[in-house]
C-alpha cells in the first residue's frame, strides 16, 4: 500500500486513482447509507426508532431552528416522511427509491 503524506497535498481523487480504486462521491455515499438506515431502523423495534419518532418536550432555545434528520430524509427522497416510513417498511421497495435518488442526483450534476 502506497504511502502518502498529507504534505503532498493531493487530492482525494488522484490518491484513489493512485492507489486503484474508483472514484467515488463522499456525499453520495453518505446519502445512500442514511437512506438505508433509516430503512432499517423503521423495520425494527428499537431504542433508535423510539428515539427518531419522539418529540422531547419543553422549551426551544433561540436562534435559527435545527435541521432535523427526519427533515432531511424528506429533501433527500422528496417524499413526505408519512410516505417514507410506509415505503421503507417494504425492503424491496425501498432499496428502489434510494436507488432512483441517486440515479436522479447524478442527472442534476
């Protein structure tokens, strides 16, 4: 394995390519892994699924609101989160809308 000082300063792309891996996108990848799970949390009983679905009472603090990840999961898939969760229950059904998002966000680039 090639070794590679940061002081090289060389970029993600020409290290992978050196090294002989595709290139791939960091933020596509972490996209399709929260897709999956999210997928997979909302299948099981869990202390996570009680933990996403709960709303924590009291106060907001100031400022700008927080993004939340359920939130998130909505821009991602352009569903309503109701329709995530009745579509992330069926495995197969999911994997096909992580897998159109991310055909769809190759296209916009």
């Amino acid at each position: 394995m090639a070794r590679i000082s940061w002081k090289e300063k060389k970029k993600n792309k020409d290290v992978l390519e050196e090294i002989g891996l595709k290139h791939t996108e960091p933020l596509k990848t972490i996209t399709t892994r929260q897709l999956a799970y999210y997928g997979h949390i909302r299948r099981h009983q869990s202390l996570q699924k009680s933990i996403m679905e709960g709303k924590i009472n009291g106060k907001r603090q100031r400022g700008r609101k927080r993004k939340s990840w359920l939130g998130n999961m909505e821009e991602t898939t352009t569903r309503r989160i109701n329709e995530c969760c009745e579509v992330a229950l069926n495995r197969e059904e999911w994997r096909r809308t992580i897998a159109s998002n991310l055909w769809q966000e190759t296209e916009q680039r």
